[in-house]
C-alpha cells in the first residue's frame, strides 16, 4: 500500500500525461514538453530548483503515507486518498501550468 505513494510524483505525471494524450486523440507514447520537470524548468525553476521540489513533495507524501500507516489509517482510506490524487494533481496542475504560460508569455 505505501509503494505508489513512495513514487507518486513520476506516477501522477506519467498517468496524467497518458490520459491527456489519449483525450486528445494522440499516441501515448509521443514525446512532448508537457512532463512536469519541463514545465517547471519552463516556469522559471533552475534544475536543481526543480530536481529538489520533486525530490521534496515525493518524500513529504512517502513521509504522510507513513505515518498515516503508523497511525492504523485503514488502507482503502489511503488506496481512496493516492486515488484522489490522481485526479486532483493533473487537473489542478495542468490547469494552473498552463494559466502561468498565458500571464507571462
């Protein structure tokens, strides 16, 4: 149960990119800049800025699913939670990613 949330942030951005892809009638495998590194190294982000975020919100929710488990949090909760997650990131994300490029191209 905790091995997703140990890689959420590759997961997130490669399930997402694969939904989008499909929705918009493209081959899932077509290479693109719409990776979430490239998007932060575009917003602005040094790559070491860039490398250490990823690095940090992947280990801070490794850390909570963790504790959440040390806590006897019922695992369907955390199963319903990464799967929440799932969602919410890519739409919130790539909603907010791309209101950036707008305001400051």
């Amino acid at each position: 149960i905790l091995a997703p949330w140990l890689i959420a942030t590759p997961l997130i951005d490669c399930v997402s990119l694969i939904a989008r892809r499909l929705v918009n009638r493209q081959s899932p495998f077509r290479a693109d800049r719409e990776h979430m590194h490239h998007l932060m190294l575009d917003a602005g982000f040094t790559p070491t800025q860039m490398t250490v975020t990823l690095i940090a919100v992947n280990f801070l929710l490794g850390l909570l699913a963790s504790l959440a488990l040390l806590a006897k949090v019922p695992q369907p909760i955390l199963v319903l939670a990464f799967v929440g997650l799932m969602v919410a990131v890519p739409v919130l994300g790539h909603a907010t990613w791309h209101l950036y490029r707008k305001l400051i191209v």
